[in-house]
C-alpha cells in the first residue's frame, strides 16, 4: 500500500514542489510585495495576505485532484494498480490514502506559509487573527470553540473526496442524485409545493441550528466519502480491461 503511495508522490512531486517554492517564496518575500502596494488608503493587514494565500491553496488543490484524476483515467493507471502483485485490499486502502496524503500536504502548506507570515510579514500580528480573518468569526468565539477551525478543514476534504468519487460510477450516479436534489429543493420544489418547501427547510435548519452539524462535516462526511470511495474501488468489475 505505501509503495503505491509513494508512487503516485513521486508520480506528482514536480509540481508539488514548484507550488511549496512559489508560496514560501511569496511569504519569505512579503515585506517587500507590501511596501509596493500602495498603503495610504488601505493598508494590506498580516491577515489578509495569509487569507488570499489559503483561498489559492485551496483552489489550486482542486485543479490538482481534476488534473491528478484526467491522468488517471487517460494512462489507466487504475488498471495498471489492480494488476500489481499486491492484494486488492490494499490497493483500496491506498486509492483512500492517497488522496489524503495530498490534503495534508496542503494544509502542512498553509501552517509552513503562516509561520513564515508570522515572522516575516512588517505589521506582527495575534495568531489568533490569522485565522479569524479566514473564518469571519470573533477571535473571542475562535480561542473558545477549536472545532470551528476545523470545520472548514472537514468541508474541504469532504469537497476533495466528493471530486475523488467522481472516478468511479457509482460516485458519479450519487453525486449527481445529489445535485438533484438540491436542485429540486432549491427551485422546483417551490412552485410544485411551497408547504413542502418549507417543511424541509424547517427541517434542515432544527439539523444545522445546534453545533452537531460541524461534527458531521469534521467527522463523519469525511469519514462517509472515504468508506465509499474505499467500496466503490473494491466493487470494480473491470479491473482487467481499465
């Protein structure tokens, strides 16, 4: 399994390493960038350099996992996986753990660019405020509740598992049931049955009203789309053709 991981590492690393370089660089070279801009009518605080820095780190993880999973269908690699001397277990485990090993990689990247701001960056700023700029929440609420900062973490990679599930057909059928859904709800269901409408919307919000529901995006969605991809890989019927 961890062979397999290490591959598909090695496999990336190029680009990888030219994303790490670029932003450490950004950070290491901020004193400089904020002298630049013009300062006179807003000046660039230590926290929203580091916001724009994880909004890019965020969406370029998203292209990665498009262009990481366009390779994967155009060379097979799939295929080439399953045919390997190894179990088939742990094949499955490693198509779960790879995309996590990414994940954490990305967020190793924001903790090493915040680090770096900290120390580097003309206007020292609480840490605390880094992260309360990102979360538009009081620093008060930040220092009280640590789930909250982890909530946005949960939502990401259940985001980035959500893509992942894309590769295979039955993630494919459930994403788009899902989009469906929300589709359905968001706009049709309002002209087929307001009263509906609302009973769901009632229903939704007593859900999402108590802190259980960060739980769920921290823990168990994750967890959820992990368990599925992890099945979806072990039902192939195709393993031998791609």
């Amino acid at each position: 399994m961890w062979r397999i991981i290490k591959a598909e590492f090695d496999y990336f690393k190029a680009p990888l390493f030219m994303v790490w370089g670029f932003f450490i660089l950004l950070c290491a070279v901020s004193p400089y960038i904020v002298n630049g801009v013009n300062l006179d009518r807003h000046p660039l605080r230590g926290s929203e350099f580091f916001a724009g820095l994880v909004l890019w780190t965020f969406l370029l993880h998203l292209v990665f996992v498009l262009v990481q999973m366009a390779y994967e269908f155009h060379e097979s690699r799939v295929r080439r996986v399953s045919q390997l001397p190894t179990s088939l277990h742990a094949a499955g485990m490693a198509r779960v753990f790879t995309p996590l090993m990414f994940f954490i990689m990305n967020i190793l990247l924001i903790l090493v660019c915040w680090e770096i701001l900290t120390l580097m960056y003309p206007k020292s700023m609480a840490s605390a405020e880094y992260f309360g700029k990102i979360l538009f929440i009081p620093l008060t609420d930040l220092e009280g509740n640590m789930l909250i900062v982890l909530t946005p973490i949960g939502i990401w990679l259940s985001i980035v598992l959500a893509l992942r599930l894309l590769s295979e057909w039955q993630g494919r059928v459930l994403v788009s049931v899902g989009i469906g859904c929300v589709f359905i709800y968001s706009i049709l269901l309002r002209f087929i049955s307001y009263k509906l409408y609302l009973i769901i919307k009632d229903i939704l919000y007593t859900i999402t009203r108590y802190p259980v529901d960060q739980y769920v995006f921290v823990i168990i969605l994750p967890l959820i789309l992990l368990v599925l991809l992890y099945v979806f890989f072990m039902t192939r019927r195709s393993y031998a053709s791609g």
